[in-house]
C-alpha cells in the first residue's frame, strides 16, 4: 500500500527534497534523544527529554511536527486513506437504500391507467400515433417502481465496491494525540514495524504499562530525603 500511495504522491507531485540534515541539529540546549522509532522509508518518531519529534517527509503538509510531552495524550495504532471515497460510497449507499425502497413498497403500476388509451382514436386521423405515445409513456411509468429496483441494487453494490477500495487502499498508521488538538499526528508505518513502535514509545512516554503507578511514598521504617538515596533531582531542595 505504501508503493501504491508513493505512485499516487509522485502523480500529484506531493514528493520533493530531502532534508539533509539531522534529528540532533534540532535539539535545544540541554536536550538530549531518548527513543528512536523508525516506522518506514523516511518516516520516524523520535522522543527527546523535552518533546516528540514527528517526521513525515512523504505526506502532505508539514514534514515534521514537534510536540511538547506534556501534551503528549496519547499515542496507539490507526489506519488513514482516502475520506472521500467514505463520503461518497456513503452517498451512493443512501442513494440505492431509497431506490430500493419505492421500489419494493411503492407500486406504480396499480394507480397508472395503463390502458386509459387502449383502442382509443384508433380512427381518428393522426390521433392514433399520439395515443400510441401516451399509451407508451403510461407503460413506462406503471414501471418505475422496477427501475428504481435495478438502479437501487445497482447503487448499493456500487457503495460496496467503494468500501472495499477504501479498506483495501488504506495504510496503518501511528497515531499520536496531542491535548487540545482534534486531529492527532499520523505517521505511516510498515505493517512489521508499528506493534513495536507503539510499544516502545508508550515505555518512553508514559511507563512500561502506559500508565502512571501511584506514589505510595517510602518504606515504612526509611529514612525521607537525601538518606533515601532517592533520584529525584528536587528531593533536595
């Protein structure tokens, strides 16, 4: 899928230079990396000790976000591909869905009159070709609820087919939510690569079970403070 989408960038020309620089080139002073995920050809995820570093080099808009941890929410496994194709498949299913209910419920052939001018001016100069028309156009009519039938069942498959083109052409992708944001981060990823990508940037940002344990404090009979040994850096102060 990522080969189909790379053909479909370079006919849209989405692609264009590389970046030739490096991740460490944008670490501040005093910020150091701490994971780095590799997710595919030029895509990646790294996590310093101030932020997340995003870099879609092959997507549409910016090649590389930066997130604050803090506002890291989340991050999990999705799927992205073509929105339109949902929107219209959806509309052409609700389309077939109507169709096929005048037809199925709606019977037209039993208040046309079909017959209202069967063997009317027959003998009657140059009226009989124009009955002829009515007749024909009457016969059609009492016939809709068989069209709107075929149409309908035409449309719905036709949505079926949309679907299967959406689910089959969609790439998975790592998603990343920020808070305050209602569109997370979608980096593509291999199929092989994003379980242990996901995995290993929930160790990083939120623990090895992506979630805090609560502080039930020191031992009972341990020292508090600095005799603790403990790491915390303001422990002291």
């Amino acid at each position: 899928m990522s080969r189909l989408r790379g053909v479909l960038d370079s006919v849209r020309g989405t692609g264009g230079r590389a970046w030739a620089g490096s991740v460490d080139d944008l670490c501040y002073d005093g910020e150091s990396i701490r994971e780095r995920v590799e997710l595919g050809e030029g895509t990646r995820v790294v996590v310093t000790t101030h932020r997340l570093l995003a870099f879609t080099p092959d997507r549409d808009g910016e090649n590389y976000r930066a997130v604050e941890l803090p506002n890291v929410a989340d991050v999990r496994e999705g799927h992205e591909g073509e929105d339109n194709l949902i929107r219209q498949g959806a509309r052409l299913g609700v389309y077939g869905v109507v169709l096929l209910a005048v037809g199925v419920f709606v019977d037209f052939g039993s208040f046309v009159p079909t017959d209202a001018f069967a063997g009317a001016g027959a003998g009657q100069l140059g009226m009989g070709g124009l009955l002829s028309i009515l007749q024909r156009f009457l016969s059609l009519i009492a016939r809709i609820d068989e069209f709107a039938r075929l149409i309908g069942a035409f449309l719905v498959l036709f949505a079926v087919f949309v679907f299967a083109v959406y689910l089959l052409t969609r790439d998975r992708v790592l998603e990343v939510t920020v808070a305050g944001d209602d569109d997370p981060i979608r980096v593509p990823a291999d199929d092989d690569t994003i379980d242990g990508a996901v995995a290993d940037l929930e160790v990083v940002l939120f623990g090895s079970d992506g979630s805090a344990e609560p502080d039930d404090g020191p031992p009972e009979g341990a020292a508090s403070g600095s005799e603790t040994g403990s790491t915390d850096p303001l422990g002291g102060r």
